[in-house]
C-alpha cells in the first residue's frame, strides 16, 4: 500500500514551537520599532512648537505668556478663566481659523467659584473641543472625554507643557535665593491680576535668556490624566497624581524631597485636570510644569496657592528611560530619568548663570 506524505506529530511540534520562538523574538522587536516611531512623531510635535515660538517672537519680539486673562485685562478673569500660552501660538502651527473662531474677550471658565466648567454653551465651547494632532504625542493615552471633570464642552486634551522654572518658595540650591523668588522660567503670565503678586507680568525675549537658549528648557512632554472617578484618580501612577507639600522656603533639594515623602499625600482636586483641555491656562490642566523633581515622577503642590501658577508639574512621558525637551533654541534632547538634578535645576532657570554640563 502506497504510504501518504505528511508531518508527524512530533515534526509537526517542533515546527510549532520554532514558530513561537521566532514570534517571542520577534515581538519585542516590533513593539520597539512601534514605539521608535511613535517617539519620532513626538519628537516633531516638538520641533514644530519650537518653529512657532521662535516665529512668534520674530513677529512680536517676545514669547507667548503661559496665561491670559481674558480681554488683557488684568484681574478681569478668575483662576479657571486664563487661556493657555497655546492659544496665542495657534497661527503658527497652521491653526489660524481656529484662533480667529475663539472670542478672548470671555473668560474660559464658565465660573469662577466652582473649579473650571466649560460647557457646551460657551461661546469657544467649539474651539475648545478641536482636537489638534499636533499637540498629542501618539504615545499618550489620550482623554476622549473630559465632560465628567472639565464640563459639557469636552474640551480636547495635549501633551505638552511650558517651562515655568523653579517654585517660587525654592531658595535655591543652597539658600541663596530670596524668596518669594522671582520668575525663572521660560515662559511668563501676561496678565495674573491678584493672583500672582509675586509674578512680573513683562513679557519674556530671547535677550531676557541670559544664561543662553541652549542651555535654557521651554516645553516638554507631560501625560494626561484620563480617570473620571475618585478612587481612579488616587489610584493613577505617581506620574498622574499630585502631592501636598507646605509653603515653607526650602531648597531645591529639601523641596523635593518633601514632595517624595512618606509624609506626605495625593490630592483629588489636583491630580484629575492634567493635559485635558489644551485651551485652559488653568494651572491645574498643566500647561506649564517646573523644575523641581526628575521627570517622570509624582506632581507636588502648594496648599492653596497653586493658583498662583506656583505648581511643580513634573514632565512625564510613555518612552522607555526619559521625556524629549525642547531647548528655547528650537532644539530638543531626549533627557534620562536619571538626569543628575544639579542640571534639571539649572535648565529650568534662564538667568541663573548655571553652567550646565552634557546631559
């Protein structure tokens, strides 16, 4: 009888198992170049803010401010009701009918006494809702819906934060900084009214950089929150989650550690708004972060006077090992976790005469 051809059972195993050897070898390979191009994206999300900011200080000679008060009037508008330094910028990254649709002499906020609704009968309720891929790295995980904690609008989330510099309660990296201390950042408020006394609201040029472009951080990434509920939001990651500290002055050093103790805890109202509505200038939405812990570890905060923009976000991203920053040059530079905090600090200042090393 004429015997048929085919696989034994073992063969047929052993087939299957190198099969699953190579898909093992394979998929992390994958996944890394999946990622690689994910960051690659980011990274020019980046390059291209970095084109608008220096455009728009070509144009009006300085940067645009991390807070608006609406109609420039200082005072007019409540905590909740700033527009963000990524309003101002919209022309410059291809968004002109978008910044034309949006009336700024309204303030952003539907109230000022309870927290930062912005519902769907606000006149930039459309504008707030646009969503802009050019403001969402493809790493994130991206809120879709921002009703339940932001209002009826739904405002559209980003991934990306301006420099504001040290704390202002921070003495530096050995006292010798008075405090409060004055603005240090790459980015300034135009228009605080009474809520940042301390605040210089001239607005910030390359001449102003002293310690030199290059050596000076003006955005970076930061994640977005994405829970709804309470107990999601206390239940984020460190990277998600805000924690109290006091306002006492403290060195750069002694401010975080405090900010990693045991001792202290993360709080609701500041953990839930973080990269959900890239409209808001509102602190607790993050569009500006500070220089004060290494990336991608927890948020901390003052109690009560993160209003005045006084809010140590921490930059934060999905990349395995670090975050991708922009320089105040236009240059951006992928920096470690580890990155010695000596250098984050000095980068988080524009006029301190720090001398920073390679990082």
């Amino acid at each position: 009888m004429r015997r048929v051809a085919g696989f034994t059972l073992v063969e047929l195993l052993v087939v299957i198992a190198i099969i699953g050897v190579l898909i093992a070898l394979l998929l992390p390979a994958v996944q890394a170049a999946r990622e690689a191009a994910r960051r690659t994206q980011c990274l020019n999300n980046q390059k291209q803010i970095g084109l608008a900011l220096q455009n728009y200080h070509a144009a009006m000679g300085y940067f645009p401010a991390s807070q608006t008060a609406a109609g420039e009037d200082v005072g007019s508008s409540c905590e909740s009701g700033f527009y963000s330094w990524i309003v101002p910028l919209l022309p410059y990254i291809e968004q002109q009918t978008l910044y034309e649709s949006i009336d700024l002499s309204v303030n952003m906020s539907d109230s000022c006494t309870s927290g930062i609704p912005i519902l769907a009968s606000h006149p930039n309720a459309a504008a707030a809702a646009t969503v802009i891929a050019g403001l969402l790295c493809p790493s994130d995980n991206v809120s879709h819906d921002n009703s339940l904690v932001l209002g009826s609008a739904n405002p559209a989330s980003d991934s990306y934060a301006a420099n504001a510099g040290w704390p202002t309660r921070a003495t530096g990296y050995q006292g010798e900084r008075e405090t409060p201390g004055d603005y240090n950042g790459f980015i300034s408020l135009e228009n605080p009214g009474d809520y940042v006394d301390w605040h210089p609201t001239g607005k910030i040029s390359i001449k102003m950089i002293t310690d030199g472009t290059s050596n000076t951080a003006a955005v970076t990434e930061r994640l977005i929150q994405t829970k709804n509920t309470p107990d999601e939001v206390l239940a984020s990651p460190d990277v998600l989650r805000s924690f109290h500290i006091t306002s006492a002055a403290r060195t750069l050093a002694d401010m975080a550690g405090q900010c990693s103790s045991s001792l202290t805890h993360a709080d609701l109202g500041q953990s839930a708004y973080f990269g959900r509505a890239w409209i808001s200038g509102w602190t607790r939405t993050g569009a500006t972060y500070m220089h004060l812990k290494n990336p991608n570890t927890n948020h901390c905060h003052y109690v009560l006077l993160n209003s005045h923009g006084d809010f140590a976000i921490t930059p934060s991203s999905n990349h395995p090992g670090g975050i991708q920053l922009l320089l105040a040059d236009g240059h951006t530079r992928f920096v470690n976790d580890q990155i010695d905090a000596n250098v984050w600090w000095a980068l988080g200042s524009r006029n301190g005469e720090d001398l920073i090393g390679d990082f």
